[in-house]
C-alpha cells in the first residue's frame, strides 16, 4: 500500500513540513510543477524526486504509474561528481523514456527553489545526464521573469510520411484538412522522433477525435503512432503557431504542453519557409487549451544554410504542491 501526502502551495508555501505517518515506512518527498507556465494548472504536469538515489529503481515505474503525471522524473548524483551536473531518469506511466523535456526544465527549475545549484557557482548553465547523453538547461531572467530553455540536438529529417488518408483517420477528420495546407507529415527528431502534422485550421484543431485503432496503422509504419498537429491559425495573437500532441503510446492521451515536440516544429516550420527568418528565429507556441492547461512554449534558433540549428526550446515554471509517498 501506498499512503501519499499532498501539500497544495499558496504561492509562498515551502518544501517541508510535511508530516509523518505512524507505521514504519520508507518515505520519498517530492514537488508537483507545472512546466511551460507562469500560472498554477497549466502546462505540463510533473512530479520530480529531488533526492531520486533513494529509490529503488525498479519502484520508480511503479511509482510513476501510481502518480499518473504526464512525466514523473529521479534526481541522482552525476556519474563523475561534477558540480552543476546531475543524472535524471524520466518515466511516463508506462515506460522509462531516454528524454524528456519539460522534466529537464522542471528539475532545474526544482534545484533552484531548493537551493542546490552549486556553491558559488556564477553559471547561468545546468548539465543533465541522460540516458541518451548530456542536456544543457539554460537559466534566463526577461522582465522580471525566469525561464529555463534546453538545448535540443540538431534536427535529423527522418523523412516524410504519405499515407495521408491514415493519418487523417487517426485524428477523426477529412484528408483535405491536411492536403489543402500543401505540406507534408514528416518525421523530424532533435532528441525523439515526432511525428508532424498540418491542419488547416484552428476549427478543424477542434474537432480532432484520436483513433486508438487507427493510431496502431501508423505504428506499425513507423514504430510509433504518437501525432504532433499544429495550425498557424492561433487563438493569441503573439504566438506563432497552435498545437496539440497526442501520446498514446507513451501512455499520455493528449500532453498539454511539449518540448521536445516544440523542437522538431521548428525545424520544420524552418525548412518549409512558415516563418520568416534572418541569421535567427524565434517561435511561440500555444498548446494545452483544448485540455483546459495553457501553455506557452518559447523556441529560439540559429538559422544556418537555411536550417535550424541550435534550438533552445523553454518556458516559465511554477510550483503548486508537494508531498511525500510512505512506502512500507
């Protein structure tokens, strides 16, 4: 049996105090963040365990199912002892993923409110180590406000996907509400291969309706049916782009907010001259307000031979709870 915890933050709320139970058990503390937004309840859900080297790894997937967050993340020592340097591992309900973006943004971000950066340090810059390699998360404070934005590895174009008619089944909607914006579906990777595809509108956005049995077509093409859909019809007029993700087999029905994805988009948005750019680039995208959890996912990138390249890709974070899960 798992007993959980929970302390709801009025904004000036502090990590302890959380109080005991009564029965021998081993106790896991952790935070509840929200990632790409300044307001409580938007953005992406993640629970992050500051002190992960006390679970057993075989108890996180368990305990990352029990939590049901988008992304449950384990902070643990770096390998080598390197200050501003930690290992993070990331799980879904489902599975353990080698990357995970707004959980690298949430775990700086974490870090901070607990006072973990290193002694003295004057870097702006944290280095985490995933199973896919070292992640970068840049700290930036704009107005009074601070971001953490992580670099994403330079695109790879995996290639195109033609079976429109499929991909259009998926989503519940006619074919011509991809074909009439004259772009392609096309997988994208700059850490994860996503999945990209075009609508036509913000209306047909709304109308999505996900077909689990259609989405195992397209796995079995790609060895994934997870879909990236945006429209450059955007419901605020400061952001570039709309956006909705769906994840099913991440075991995420639909992620409010999507950072790797975010990436890859831009890439995209890039190569099939949607933006306007010089020597630089810059993307907002607005994701999660079908779901009633706003986002606003900010993008920065160089412009290189007329592709994207050094792609930050970030937001604000805000911490709404805590608590602490009593394992006998």
């Amino acid at each position: 049996m798992i007993a959980c915890i929970i302390s709801f933050y009025r904004m000036s709320g502090s990590f302890g105090g959380i109080p005991r139970g009564q029965v021998s058990a081993m106790e896991y503390k952790f935070l509840m963040i929200d990632v790409f937004t300044a307001a409580p309840f938007g953005g992406s859900r993640l629970n992050l365990f500051p002190s992960g080297e006390d679970v057993a790894a075989e108890l996180m997937q368990k305990i990352a199912m029990e939590l049901g967050a988008g992304e449950t993340a384990f902070i643990l020592p770096s390998r080598g002892g390197e200050p501003n340097q930690s290992r993070l591992r990331v799980f879904t309900p489902t599975a353990e993923i080698p990357f995970g973006g707004h959980s690298l943004l949430g775990a700086t971000f974490a870090l901070d409110h607990l006072n973990r950066r290193a002694a003295n340090s004057e870097t702006d810059t944290f280095v985490w180590q995933l199973e896919v390699g070292a992640y970068t998360v840049v700290t930036k404070t704009e107005e009074g406000s601070i971001s953490y934005s992580l670099l994403q590895d330079n695109p790879v174009f995996m290639g195109q996907y033609f079976h429109r008619s499929k991909v259009a089944n998926t989503l519940g909607l006619p074919e011509d509400e991809i074909t009439i914006t004259g772009l392609p579906c096309e997988v994208i990777s700059t850490g994860l291969p996503i999945h990209i595809v075009p609508l036509s509108s913000l209306e047909a956005m709304s109308r999505i309706s996900l077909r689990h049995r259609e989405a195992e077509s397209i796995a079995a093409d790609l060895g994934f049916g997870d879909l990236f859909v945006f429209t450059c019809e955007t419901v605020q007029k400061d952001t570039t782009v709309h956006c909705r993700m769906f994840a099913p087999y991440f075991g995420i029905p639909e992620d409010a907010a999507s950072g790797a994805a975010s990436g890859a988009l831009v890439a995209y948005l890039v190569k099939h001259r949607l933006v306007k750019h010089a020597s630089k680039v810059k993307v907002i995208v607005e994701q999660g307000l079908e779901m009633g959890r706003p986002s606003r996912i900010v993008a920065d990138a160089e412009i290189v031979d007329g592709q994207a390249r050094n792609i930050y890709v970030g937001g604000q974070c805000i911490l709404v709870g805590s608590g602490a899960l009593s394992i006998p």
